[in-house]
C-alpha cells in the first residue's frame, strides 16, 4: 500500500499529517510512505528526519497520483483533486459544511473522501478524535496569547512595594478548548469564571477551580445533543445569557471565547456594547472567529484594539503550536488507518458495518453517503 502526506497551500496551515515518529508506525502497518518535499518545515520538522524514518521525500504531482491513501489537514484544491488517483482515499480535516462545492469532484474523480471531523463521540473512536486533540491545544494557546496582549500579571503577587490583584478571567463554552482554558487560566494565577449553555458542564468547570455561571433553567437542562455537542438555543435564552454575560463582563480582564455550534455560524456572545463595557487594557480572545466569531468586533487574522480593548482573532490557533497539534493529529490519523487496514493481509478494508467508518465516509464509489449533506 502507498501513502502520500501532502503540504499544506493554506497559507494560515502550519501543520502536516504526519511525523517521523508516525512514519515508523504507518510503516510497520504495511505502508510505502511519500511525504512532499517541504511538508513538515512550518511543523518544525525537516526532510531529512522524514527520510530518517523511511518516507520517499517527493514532489506533489508524485504525491498525488498512484497512492492508495493521502492524508492531508485540509482539503486540497480543485486542480489537486483532479490530479489524484481514481479512487484514492482521502482523509483529513475536510469540512464539509463549508466545502460542498467541491462535492462533484469528489464524486466525479471517484474519491473515497473521509472526514476526521466528524468522528462520532462514542469510547472506541476517542484516539482518532481530531476535534478534541486539536481544541485542547487552543485552549491552552488562547490563554498564552490573552496573556501577552494583557498589560498585567495574572497572577497576584505580594511584594514589599505592595500587592498586585490577579487578573480575572472568563470562559465562554465549556467544550475541551474551553475545559483546558481553565486549566491553563488558573495554573497562571487567574480567578476563573465560565459559562455554558449546558448545565452538565458545571461539575467539570468547578473541579478545574473555576466559577460556573449560567442561566438555569428548563431549556438549558436539554442544551446537550446526543453526540456531546451544544444545541443551538431560543431566542428567550439567548437574551437571558446576553443579560448574565453583560453583567458579569465588565467586571473581567480577559475573555476566552470558545462556543461553536458544527455546521452553523458561531453564535454572538458578546456585543459591541458588552466591549465598551470592559476596561481599557482588557483582552478578548476569540476562538470561534473563522466560524463568524463569537463577538462581532472580532476580525479573522487581525487583533483589533477597539476602545482600549485587545481583540484577538487569530486564525487556526492550533497551528500556533504546530509541533505537538501535529504530533495528535498524526496519531489521531493513524489510530485511524489501523482500524481500516486488515492486520492480516495489510490490505484497505472499509467496513460498512462499523459505526466509525460510516460516519465519517462523505464520498465512495461516485455517490455521496452522508444524508446531512445531500
């Protein structure tokens, strides 16, 4: 079997699909590996330790043609999808909420496509949890990043010229960037607050030391889809959490928004008002700001300084530490290929049966399978 690791065109893309470390593994499952000349240089990985471990250093169109499997971070461009091997199989992160025009390409040039982004949240499939693995490091990255726009120290500190307050700091959407958010927010020192719409998430806000605040009531006690996810709230409670929100925001130093709805435009969290509210020197991190941002101040790639207020809106903040979100998403993508690849033959086996591969195939055989994209 051969397997090709793309470089990454996107230009905000400093992660790869692989590592030298995985290239050992994928090697030892049965796979040939190509890894396109340069891939791995914005990870902090060179040619030279692909070559290391056994991969063919080569060029794109070799990537692309005669492979069985290429694995990429993003999708890959028209022009790229035509170059690849009739029935390839594709996986990565390839959103499809986002990409359907490139739907007929995929079933025109008979691309197996899998999308790692929509593992289904069920024990057997959490080592191939792209979401979680790359969520954890943002929220680890957003208070490191609050942390150097913020004029202040976080922590309080008791000096003979006197005391410094530690800096407050509030969580919007306790999912995993937001858990690990806390986590990072108060090994710094902070006093941490957080929020969310579901209830079930305040046992894990207060182990973590943190204040939960939320607005109780009927329709927040069903807030939690079957997969894990927040549901998309009525306009009654949007207005009662904008109500809570407004009154404890003005009282923070930094805010780290985290909520998303999958395959929706991210819900607006804190209004232009809720800003101009917070003291100069504050600063909002704003991690839902490539899906229309949780703050309407917020600007993809840009920190904003609006009234005083540091609004950071940076782009693929996993990517800002390339090294280790490369590292999990690697494994993440071999923990996958070990359940598709039959131990015995070292042979390709999709299993249409098991819950994972069904889930998470948009496109084979020319059709697409996914009833939520049709």
């Amino acid at each position: 079997m051969k397997i090709s690791v793309l470089k990454e065109n996107n230009k905000s893309e400093t992660r790869i699909a692989t590592t030298p470390e995985t290239v050992k593994s994928l090697i030892r499952l049965g796979f040939e590996v190509y890894v396109e000349k340069d891939a791995g240089l914005l990870s902090g990985y060179s040619n030279k330790e692909f070559e290391n471990s056994g991969a063919k250093i080569s060029d794109r169109n070799e990537c692309l043609s005669s492979k069985d499997i290429c694995i990429v971070v993003k999708l890959p461009s028209s022009n790229d999808l035509s170059k690849m091997s009739k029935e390839m199989i594709l996986i990565g992160c390839l959103d499809p909420y986002n990409n359907k025009s490139s739907f007929d390409l995929l079933k025109d040039y008979q691309i197996t496509s899998m999308c790692m982004e929509l593992m289904p949240r069920i024990s057997r499939a959490q080592s191939m949890d792209v979401l979680s693995s790359q969520a954890n490091l943002a929220g680890y990255r957003s208070v490191i990043d609050a942390a150097e726009h913020f004029r202040k120290a976080i922590p309080m500190m008791m000096t003979a010229a006197g005391r410094v307050n530690p800096a407050k700091v509030m969580i919007l959407g306790v999912g995993v960037a937001g858990l690990q958010a806390i986590a990072t927010a108060k090994r710094l020192g902070a006093v941490v607050s957080a929020t969310d719409v579901r209830s079930a998430t305040k046992e894990q806000v207060e182990s973590l030391g943190g204040k939960f605040i939320m607005v109780d009531d009927k329709e927040s006690r069903g807030a939690e889809t079957n997969t894990g996810y927040a549901k998309e709230m009525s306009e009654e409670y949007k207005q009662k959490q904008a109500n809570l929100i407004a009154e404890t925001i003005a009282k923070q130093d930094i805010v780290i928004c985290t909520a998303l709805i999958p395959g929706k435009k991210a819900p607006v969290l804190i209004s232009q008002e809720m800003v101009e509210s917070m003291a100069s020197g504050s600063v909002v991190v704003d991690l839902a700001v490539e899906a229309g941002g949780n703050c309407p101040l917020s600007k993809e790639g840009e920190v904003v300084d609006y009234k005083g207020v540091k609004i950071v809106g940076y782009a693929n903040v996993p990517g800002r530490v390339a090294k280790d979100a490369s590292a999990l998403y690697a494994k993440n993508i071999f923990n996958f290929l070990s359940l598709i690849i039959n131990k015995d033959d070292k042979k390709i086996n999709l299993n249409w049966e098991d819950d994972i591969v069904n889930a998470v195939t948009l496109t084979h055989e020319g059709k697409l399978r996914l009833e939520q994209f049709k």
